[in-house]
C-alpha cells in the first residue's frame, strides 16, 4: 500500500494562490496585449488623419501663392479696368470705359 503524503494547510494554500495568481496574470496579460493593440490602432489612425490634414494645408498653400502671383493680380486688376506702371512709384489708376 502506498502511503499518501498529506499536505499541510499552507501548502494548500500556497498551490492555490500560485494558480489564481497564473490565472490572472494570463488575463492581465491579454488584456494589456488588447489594449497596447486598440491604442496602436487610434493611433495609426490618428497619424493617418494628421498626413491627410498636412496633406490639404499644402495644396491650399499651393492654390494661395497661385492667386496671389502677379501675373493673376494683373489679369484681376485687368478685368476691373486697372493698369499696372513700373515706375518708382506704384500707383494704379482705372482705365475709360471702366466704371
């Protein structure tokens, strides 16, 4: 016959403190894992967004200088009965016709 070995209460105890604590730690890890994960992905998304946002800022400082070149300020000017003269001193003075 065999002799079964008992175990103490404190080592009951212990057993089944270490397998809680491995159970909840496997948990806790998961849970961090899914987290860290749903953050990258915010963030990616976020990272996304900001280049698309960078992305308009350009074009539209693009469409900016465009506008404000010279050759489009005197065609507008132009169109509104304007001259331009280079002299030393600018001025601009509408043509006849142009009210």
């Amino acid at each position: 016959m065999r002799h079964r070995v008992r175990k103490t209460k404190f080592e009951a105890f212990s057993q089944r403190f270490l397998i809680i604590s491995m159970v909840i730690f496997i948990f806790g890890i998961t849970y961090v894992r899914s987290l860290e994960s749903s953050c990258n992905q915010e963030a990616q998304k976020i990272e996304k967004d900001i280049k698309v946002l960078r992305d308009e800022i350009d074009s539209l400082e693009m469409q900016k200088q465009e506008l404000a070149s010279f050759s489009r300020l005197n065609d507008v000017a132009g169109e509104k009965g304007y001259t331009y003269s280079n002299e030393s001193v600018a001025s601009s003075t509408p043509t006849e016709g142009a009210q």
